[in-house]
C-alpha cells in the first residue's frame, strides 16, 4: 500500500498504548474494534484513527507515512511506531516521559528527535518531531532519518499536516456513519483489552463497593492523621489496593476543592507503567485530566528525581529512569572497566593487597569473576556514591584507613580499597565522557538537592501532600533518604507528611539488602522505620495463583530463614481464593543440555496447545547460561527473549511463541504457566555464593516462581549439583512433586 499519513488522537493513542495489535494493523493501518470505538477512517492520503471519546478540540500525533514508511518497518519489529505513541503519550501526559537510552536530543524548543530502534537491532536511525507544530496544538511526526541528526539538515513537508488540518471535521463526520455491528472492513483488526491480570476489569466502583477483602477495606479506609504499611505476599493485591485508595482519595479530594498534590511511586517503570494503565482503566471519566484544584502524579523515583536534577545539570543526563536497567547498564561499564585495569591495578597494588583478593580479581573462571564484579558493584553504590567518596578527597582517606562494619565487602589491606577507588575513578571519567549519570549518583544529588535552599523555596509549591509507594522493599536506604523530605512541611493535613506504603521482604532481589540488618532485629523494624509511628496493614489472601502454587511457595520461604532476619509473617505467604490445579513439578536432568531440550520443547508444546506463547514462560536463574540458551539454534524462532524493560512490549507480538527472560524483567507479570530452569544447588544457593548473593538468589527463585498462575515447574541440572536444598521442606510435606 502507498505510505499514507496516519493523524491518532489523543484518547485513541492512549488505547494503541495499552493494547497489542495484530502484524496485519502495519501492513494497512485498518482498525475496527467495538468495545473502545477504536476505528480509522481514511480522507485523502490520511488514515484518521478516533475512538468513542475523541474530541474535535483534542490533540493530535501526526506521521509523515512517506517519510517515515512504517509499512516498512524490519520484519517483527514495530519500534518506530511504538516509540512515536510513546512520543504522543509523553506530551499528552505529565507523567509519562522518554528513556534516556533512546537518545533525545531537542533544539532547546519544540523539535527533537530519538533512536527509532534499539540498539540491539542495529539502526542509527531516529524520529524527528516537532511539537505544537506550525503554531497548533498537536505534534508532528515529519521524518525518519538515519543520516542527519542536525534539525537544520532534515526538510520538513508542511502538505501532508496541512491535509490533515483541512480534513479533520469531515474524518469525525465519516467515523460517526461508521457500523461498528458490521465485519466488512478489509484489514480488519481487532485490538485486545489491556491485561486484567490484576485489575480483573472491574470499575473502581465494583472494587470500592465489592471486591476489596476486609484487610483490603482497612487499609482504604485509613485516614491521613498517620502513615500506613501494606504488607504482604506476591499475589496478596498489594499494588491494587494503593491504587483504589489513590484514586479514590484523589477524586474526594477533588470534589471537596482541595488543593493537594499527590505522588504515587514506584522502583520499576514496568511497575509505574502497571500503575497508569490500571488508573486509565479505572478512571473511565477522566478524573486526573479534568481535575482543577487536586493532582496526582504517577512515576518512578529516578523520573522525580530527574527532573529536578536536570534543571541544574545543563545537559546531562542519568544513565536511565529505571533501576533495574540502569544498573544492568553500570554494572557492564563497571565489568569492561575491571577487565582493561586489573592486571595493571594487580601489579600496582600487590604488596598493599591480600593475594585472596589478587586471585578473585584476576580470575576468569565465570562463577568466581561474577562474584567480584557484584562485590564491587555493591561497594560503588552503597558506599563509595552514596557517601559522595572520591578518589584524593578527604573522605577517601578515612574510606582507606577506617575500620569497616561487618555488612561491607571485606576489604581487609589497604590497597584493595585504593583499587576500588581506582576502578571508580575509571567509572566516574566514563560516565562524564558518555554525559551521563548513574542511578545511584541521581539519587545522591537528588537527596543534596532536597536539603538545599532552593528546594526550601520550591517546597511548597512543588512538593506532594500525600505519597503512595509501591515496591518499598527495592529502595535503598538512600532512595529512602529521598521519600519524606519530597513532601510539604506545612500541608493541608495538619502538618503530618502521610506515606502510604507496600512491601514484600521476599521479592528483594538485590543483594544490598541483608546490609539492611545489623543488630539481629527484623528486617520488618527497619521498614517500619521509613516512616516511624506508622500503621500496619497484613495482606493474607492471595489472588494470581492457585493454592497449590501457593503452598509450594510457603515451603521454599521456609529457607529465608536461614539467610535473613525475617519475622514469621514476612515468611508468611498466605492463603489462595483461587480455584484448585496441579501442584508444581520439580525435575532433575542429568546434564544442561538435557534440561535445556526438555524444557524449550515443553514450553514450545504449551504454547501451542493455548494458542498463546505470552501466556507460557521460561525463566531462567543462571545468569551466566542465559545467552547461552539464547542463542542455541535448535529452538530458535519459537521464542521471545526479554532481556530489558524495553523488551517488555514484544509480548504483544509474541503470537505462538513463549517468553523467555530472567525474574527481574519478568516482575509485575503474570503466566498461566512458567518453567524455572536451573532451580539447582551451585546457581541458587551453594554456601560458598557468600550470603549476600544466596539471600539474592532466593529472592529471585521466590519472585519466578510467583510468575506461575495455574502451573509451575522447577528444573535442576546435575552439572550445577542438582536439586537446590530449598525444596527439602515443599518434598517433605508433598507440595512439589518430583517428576520422572
């Protein structure tokens, strides 16, 4: 088909965000789908796409197609149009923004532009935009060009926007004659609701008036005079229940004329991603949008914390706005780093080091490398940034001469602490030469910032009355540092800063955590302490996965004890509503090879036999094998692999074919079935791991393992020693059975 101009509006493209469409939909951009409205309509040489709320006076996104050609896209790959309803979203909403690592760059007004893929997929290629384009209000997508980056060198066709001006009337009076009852559209596709894996489609009505349970009630109906704990286990409707409660509340808020600034929070962009598709699906009046006196805001801890940072930065900009990528991404400039240095770093500081730490340096064997590289990781954001150490300051000289508490890598001689230092000089130069800043050191700045003065000037005007937090146990006491000091001092709750806070100790995967506990308390005590005088809420009922999941999982967090101060309720897990099904398998082969064969077809077969692949899992715990599987040939083509937050929208391209990743990019997801590959002793929880990195393990088999909605299956490898001992308890008392 000719490339024809494509004009979304804003309620529409709101839609296309939330919801995957078929490959069919980028051959002839044809919609018709009658629950949303969604439909397109075609006036001259431009596709309109509206739905039943698309207003006259609403904004607009639109694309050059001949410029842009995305009936050209690479074969099963919908970047560029994913990114631009990204792009619409960004502008249409305050609390939506691009990643760093698409590579915005503006004019310093209205143009920019982006990577139009990622850079796995090997383009240079990127969108150039201009918002409120020729004086109007809607945003012009006019080229994508994989030669220029200079807006001066890019021509932009004012016809194709001009044609879209000229018909926009006449497109809604034909979208109105159209007869949703009728299946005689050519190209006809039919887009899929939004997941309801957690929102179950339910009105914020029916969840205020019938769904909620009575701890569920309780935790709503608290008042602001205090901060409030969610507790509870993966599946217990934590995240849910603070968004019934925040946008309930807002709305009351709203209607009572009260001016009070709401923030909802989370660690992850998938999770804040979660969060605004589930209030689009709650909010069928457009509450938020329309609202004159209160505000709610929706983001990730590293978005507030750059946008306020990056007022003072001029230019630069944080290595990424989610936690878990951005920190994927230091720790590979931290790995290429030790890997160029340390045979210079071992030769300069020998004499000063233990040949203990030498060795563990120098190793290439991939267990042993992977340790030291996480030990170093560690020290670098939980001291060395945190603390604002550097390389020739005076704390650099108590950070080489002080004792170190126990919860710190041992570093026992001198010269190992002046190679960490080294190796974070190296770090910080890299980071300056790419222009960037890393997670940990957004957040250090962003802690200076709010004891500065200027925030004592912008407090009141910028700060949040209330603060919702979803995912409490991934901040780091630092990001923790940041929460309280973000709110009014002198708000409208008679000067209380109320947090509403959720948390699960198991779903830590981060192995900073056990630093946490120093004196043999409960780790429960110090969540407390984020928000001291606070009320507890407990979670007990769980509704994503079936009982018998339920009880497996209860049996593996017996092992938590053993690796962490957890109370009994943190080990609790709680009791399933859902209907019965198979207790989890667990299987042992005799070499990885064999699992691998196993496994990849099992999930290949289960995807087929559903008619989905996104709804079958594999997730892999051995980090080091990953790739490995990856790339194997023999079952290539009958996979998804989500190896990043961006990956996250292939699922909805996934048609027949499984996903494959690692718990982390999983998490917020649910499966109807899910295959745990490498459950064994050597990847989970061999004592030699060292404790921090078992309590990480564990954490992360507890968050792949609640993935599972309807079945569950544990495979171990002999080669890696086996069937992991966290399964002694679940064996004992039949809540896992051990397949032949």
């Amino acid at each position: 088909m000719p490339d024809l101009n494509i004009a979304i509006e804003e309620n529409a493209a709101r839609i296309i965000a939330r919801s995957p469409v078929s490959e069919s939909f980028f051959k002839s951009f044809t919609l018709c789908e009658p629950n949303s409205g969604l439909a397109s309509v075609t006036l001259g040489n431009t596709i309109f796409v509206l739905c039943r709320n698309s207003k006259l006076e609403g904004r607009f996104i639109v694309i050059n197609g001949a410029r842009c050609a995305l009936s050209n896209a690479k074969p099963n790959s919908y970047d560029p149009f994913e990114r631009i309803i990204t792009l619409a979203i960004s502008k249409f909403e305050n609390d939506v923004s691009l990643p760093v690592k698409w590579g915005l760059y503006t004019d310093g007004g209205k143009r920019g532009s982006f990577f139009a893929y990622t850079a796995a997929k090997g383009s240079g290629a990127r969108i150039f935009y201009e918002d409120r384009f020729n004086g109007g209000q809607h945003i012009y997508v006019y080229a994508i060009n994989s030669k220029n980056i200079e807006f001066s060198n890019v021509v932009i066709e004012k016809v194709p926007y001009d044609e879209f001006n000229n018909n926009i009337v006449d497109a809604f009076i034909k979208y109105e004659s159209l007869d949703f009852k009728k299946k005689d559209f050519d190209g006809l596709v039919e887009i899929e609701p939004p997941s309801n894996v957690i929102g179950h489609g339910w009105s914020l009505e029916e969840w205020v008036d019938r769904r909620l349970t009575n701890a569920q009630r309780i935790f709503l109906n608290k008042d602001y005079s205090q901060s409030v704990r969610l507790r509870g286990a993966a599946g217990t409707g934590k995240t849910i229940s603070l968004i019934v409660k925040f946008l309930r509340d807002f709305i009351s808020f709203e209607a009572d004329h009260k001016n009070i600034r709401m923030l909802f929070l989370t660690h992850s962009k998938v999770t804040a991603d979660l969060v605004k598709d589930l209030i689009h699906q709650l909010d069928k009046e457009d509450a938020r949008g329309r609202a004159m006196f209160a505000s709610a805001k929706v983001a990730t801890i590293f978005e507030i914390a750059s946008d306020f940072v990056q007022r003072e930065q001029r230019g630069v900009s944080p290595i990424d706005i989610d936690a878990y990528s951005g920190r994927i991404m230091q720790r590979e400039l931290v790995e290429s780093i030790i890997t160029s240095a340390r045979l210079t770093l071992a030769t300069q500081f020998a004499d000063e080091s233990s040949p203990d730490f030498i060795n563990r340096m120098l190793t290439d064997e991939p267990a042993a490398k992977d340790r030291f590289l996480y030990e170093v990781m560690n020290e670098i954001m939980a001291v060395l940034d945190a603390e604002g150490i550097r390389s020739g300051n005076s704390k650099a000289t108590d950070y080489i001469n002080a004792p170190r508490p126990e919860w710190m890598v041992s570093l026992e001689k001198s010269g190992e602490r002046k190679i960490l230092l080294d190796i974070h000089r190296r770090y910080r130069e890299q980071l300056r030469e790419m222009r960037v800043i890393s997670v940990d050191q957004l957040v250090a700045d962003f802690v200076s910032f709010l004891s500065s003065n200027v925030w004592d000037n912008l407090m009141e005007r910028e700060g949040y009355d209330a603060l919702f937090v979803d995912e409490l146990h991934l901040f780091t006491p630092l990001e923790r540092m940041a929460l309280k000091p973000l709110m009014r001092q002198t708000g409208v709750f008679g000067g209380r800063q109320p947090m509403f806070m959720a948390y699960d100790l198991k779903q830590t995967t981060r192995d900073y955590f056990s630093s946490l506990v120093t004196d043999g308390k409960s780790t429960s005590s110090w969540i407390g302490r984020t928000a001291d005088g606070s009320d507890l809420v407990e979670l007990n009922e769980v509704f994503r996965f079936t009982p018998q999941i339920a009880h497996c999982i209860a049996d593996m967090a017996v092992s938590f004890a053993e690796v962490e101060f957890l109370d009994q309720m943190d080990r609790h897990i709680g009791e399933s509503l859902v209907d019965d099904g198979d207790v989890p398998e667990l299987r042992e082969f005799n070499t990885n090879q064999k699992m691998y064969e196993w496994a990849f077809a099992y999930a290949h077969g289960r995807a087929s036999s559903l008619g989905s692949g996104r709804r079958v899992c594999i997730i892999c715990m051995n980090e080091i094998l990953y790739a490995v599987y990856r790339d194997a040939g023999r079952h290539s083509g009958e996979f998804i692999s989500i190896e990043s937050r961006e990956d996250l929208n292939g699922i909805r391209y996934a048609g027949k074919r499984f996903i494959y990743s690692s718990p982390e990019f999983v998490s917020g997801l649910q499966f109807d079935d899910v295959i745990v590959i490498h459950a064994d002793r050597r990847t989970v929880d061999e004592n030699d791991l060292g404790p921090l990195r078992r309590r990480r393990n564990l954490s992360r088999l507890y968050l792949a393992a609640s993935r599972a909605s309807k079945r569950l299956t544990f495979c171990a490898s002999l080669e890696l020693g086996g069937i992991s001992p966290i399964f002694t308890t679940a064996i004992a008392k039949h809540t896992i059975h051990l397949a032949g």
